[in-house]
C-alpha cells in the first residue's frame, strides 16, 4: 500500500513539473500523447499552459481546439462551450473548423434545459446547427443525428410555449393568456398541443368576457364567439366539443338578449 502511494506521489511530482518545463515542445509533445491516450484531465492542462505560448503561431488553432475538444471529451459542458465559442469565432479557416462546428452544436445540445427551465442554450443549439449545415452542407459529422438533436430541441422549445402559455391560463391572467396561445399555435403550427391550446384560447375569451365590467362584455362575448368558430373549424369532432358547445350557447344568448347583430359583427372582426 506505501509503495502504491508513494508511486501516485511520485507520478503527480512528475506531471506538475512537466506542466512547469520551461521547454513548450515537451509540453506541446506530452499534450498529445496524454490525450491520444484518453487522459484528458492531464492532456488539457497542458494545452492551455502552451495557449499564450503558440498565440499568432501555427499551433494556435491546434492547442485550442484540443483544449476545446478535451473539455467537451471529459464532458464538462461550459468549459467547453467557452472554448468551442472562442475557436468558431476566430479560427474558422482551421482544419478543425468542421468538427469543432458541429462539436459545439453537440455541446450546446447537450447542455440545453429540459422544457419546464430556461431555453436560452436551446435556441443556441438549434442557431448552431443551422450554422453548420450551412457552412457544412456535405459533412459526414452527424449526418443520421443531426435530424434527431434538431427535433428534440425544437420540441422542447414547443413544450415551453405550451407550458408558459397554459400558466397565464392556471393563474387566471386570462388576457395574456390568451395572446401566449396564439403565439403559441402561430410559432408552432404542427404542435401536438395545439388542439389543447385552441380550446384553452376559447375557454379564455369565453371566461375573460363573462368576468368583464358590463360595458366590455359585448365585445369579448363576440370573441369568444369568433374563437369557437375558429375551434370547431379546426377540431370538429374535438373532445372538448361539448364543454365548447356549452361556452357557445351562453356567449350566443348574451349577444341576442342585448340585440347584437352577430354576423355583422363577426364580418367586421374579419
């Protein structure tokens, strides 16, 4: 056990005053060998002692994008990010521009949210594979993941817009949540919620009228009305049919009793 520990103390001496050599070859040659050998956690370090080294250098380009693809191949996410952001950025003639591109849209993936928190590096994600198959549109990099990684992140993207815009619904901010369905439906017009979300807007314009102040009602009831409309045209055969059915007639008997002419309105909102 004693020999054991003083082989890993011995072996730590000796990699701390390689990172300290004073000769950048012998760094720059033990960078890669660590990392052709998959010890990215000793290969990196050594990468980045040599980054202000080879500044301007013709391994400039080399040193960062194994600094990058060492960070990402140890899996942690931001480091890499940082690094990957900097060699697209300034290195986008490099021989490893195509890997390095379609590494940090794999990276970006990777550290996308699922749909309930944040999706600023969702956005970021699907912006940096856009890129790629546009600078690379014959890669073989992710040629049968690309689809995949595109689809899911643009689906967590439509879960978020459901999801935010069915909380204005739960939290009662009816006028709000009516404009987030909307959106919701125009940004995403293939979404599996989108039935869902065009009852939720009928169900909100029905009850935003009916909790108005009496002077505003007629014009919500005529909303409410033109969103059933607009619902049963979509869904005809819906299984929120009846409970719409129901908001219909009750906004419908609000505009006879006051003597709203319906079709005229309706033709005007049009």
């Amino acid at each position: 056990m004693l020999i054991l520990i003083s082989f890993i103390i011995s072996g730590c001496a000796g990699y701390n005053k390689l990172l300290k050599n004073p000769d950048p070859e012998k760094r720059y040659s033990a960078g890669l060998e660590y990392y052709n050998k998959t010890k990215y956690s000793k290969s990196t370090p050594l990468f980045e002692s040599l980054n202000a080294i080879y500044n301007g250098q013709s391994r400039d380009d080399t040193v960062n994008f194994y600094i990058a693809k060492g960070y990402y191949l140890m899996s942690d996410y931001y480091s890499a990010e940082a690094s990957l952001e900097k060699f697209t950025r300034i290195f986008g003639r490099s021989n490893f521009a195509e890997e390095a591109y379609y590494m940090r849209a794999v990276n970006l993936y990777r550290l996308s949210s699922r749909a309930s928190l944040d999706q600023h590096n969702t956005i970021d994600a699907i912006t940096a594979f856009n890129v790629f198959n546009t600078k690379f549109p014959d890669s073989e990099y992710g040629k049968d993941k690309d689809k995949d990684y595109l689809t899911e992140l643009k689906g967590r993207l439509e879960e978020k817009a459901y999801m935010s815009a069915k909380l204005y619904f739960q939290i009662e901010d009816y006028k709000s949540a009516i404009v987030a369905l909307r959106n919701s439906i125009r940004d995403f017009p293939l979404s599996k919620y989108n039935e869902e979300q065009s009852f939720l807007m009928l169900k909100a314009s029905y009850i935003y009228a009916k909790k108005s102040v009496r002077k505003m009602q007629p014009e919500r009831y005529i909303a409410a009305i033109d969103e059933y409309y607009n619902f049963v045209s979509e869904y005809p055969e819906s299984k929120y049919k009846a409970e719409a059915e129901t908001m219909y007639v009750e906004s419908l008997m609000f505009t006879q009793k006051r003597g709203i002419d319906l079709d005229n309105e309706l033709s005007i909102k049009k």
